[in-house]
C-alpha cells in the first residue's frame, strides 16, 4: 500500500483526526463521580419531613414540594409535589411532553384532557396542534389519574366547600433527556407572582376560597 494512500486512510479521515490541540479529563470525572457517589448519597436524605416540604405559589397551582431534584434527596429519577386546590377553584393549565401519574389524597374533582399532535412546519421548526375533542375524568380521593405525554391538562376542585389535594409525579427522565417541553397556558387563580407562600398563607387562601372569615 502506497504511504499516501495509508496517510488518507479508508474514508480520508487519517489527517482530519490528528487535528486538535485541547484536552480533557472526562472519562477521568464520569470515574470519580461514580466512585464517590456512595459518600455524597450518606448526606442525601431518605426521608423527607413535612417542615423541610418547600411550599411555593407557581402559576400550576398552591404547591408542597415533596421530592424535587433541587431539594437534596436521594430521589434520582422522580419530581414529586402535593397540589392543594382551594373550595370550587382550579390548578393551572399546562402541556407538557412527560408523562403524569395524579394520586387524589383528598377531596373530588375533574381532570380536562387535550390530545396534541405534532406538526412540522418546516425542518427545523414545529408545532403541536390540539385536537378538537376535550376529554373530562372525573375523580375521586383514592383514585390514581394517567396523564399521557404531551396532553393539555387542567384539574378542577368540584367541591364548593371543601378542598381537593392531589399528588402530582413526573419522572425526570424527559428533562435529563433534553425534552423538558413545558408549556403555561393559564395560570392557577390564585397565583400571586414573588409571593412567599407559607402554611399560614395556605390557610389564608382555603378560608377567603370557602368564605370563612
């Protein structure tokens, strides 16, 4: 074989590969991480109390954060938070590409549904398209809502007097993937940006929602 030819290589890629003058420690980092991760996970915490739940009043709703990637715990793989949606009230409405499992821990409702499909509006851009059809579940304390990837979504609290809480868990797989696709398209009624929210203010929005005074 002629030395230019071994030079060129079979794809005449020989010369290209041996360009490049930056090096990194990657694989060399991907190692540590690995075997310092049992000594990192013994500070992590396995069980969370309820005072260590962040509260937070976002545009979904009036939320206790149960297990969250930003809180410091050994969950990995699962995001979950409790949505407590006051008397007669309402969560916000949202699409999001993950899938949802919905557990209602108290009080009866409704989920609206909306099936989107996907649209390409040219090779680089899309959309997804609602279809016309609005699918309502009705629920129930016990029972588990299935909220299938990329559905419009919306929970509503039936109950005039009483509230409905529900445990909303999403796993964190769509987000770690780069398909963290999350859309807001109505805020929760009682969203108040830059508000603190507190248990004491919690109880606030239960009893105005109920007409406590």
């Amino acid at each position: 074989m002629a030395m230019a030819e071994m030079q060129e290589g079979p794809w005449g890629e020989y010369r290209a590969w041996l360009q490049g003058g930056e090096t990194g420690e990657y694989y060399a980092h991907l190692l540590h991480d690995a075997t310092t991760a049992p000594e990192r996970n013994a500070h992590k915490a396995k069980v969370i109390k309820p005072a260590r739940q962040p509260w937070e009043n976002a545009p979904h709703g009036l939320i206790k954060h149960l297990v969250n990637e930003e809180m410091h715990t050994r969950a990995e793989t699962l995001d979950a938070y409790m949505l407590v949606i006051p008397p007669g009230s309402k969560s916000g409405k949202i699409r999001q590409l993950a899938e949802q499992a919905v557990y209602v821990v108290e009080g009866r409702g409704y989920d609206l549904h909306v099936d989107c499909e996907l649209d390409f509006v040219d090779d680089e851009k899309y959309s997804w398209v609602p279809q016309d059809e609005i699918q309502r579940f009705d629920w129930e304390a016990g029972d588990t809502v299935y909220i299938p990837p990329n559905t419009i979504n919306q929970h509503f609290n039936a109950d005039p007097e009483r509230i409905a809480r529900i445990i909303i868990c999403t796993n964190r797989i769509y987000k770690q993937s780069g398909l963290n696709d999350l859309e807001q398209y109505e805020n929760a009624p009682e969203y108040t940006p830059g508000e603190k929210l507190t248990a004491e203010r919690l109880r606030h929005y239960l009893k105005a929602k109920a007409g406590v005074k």
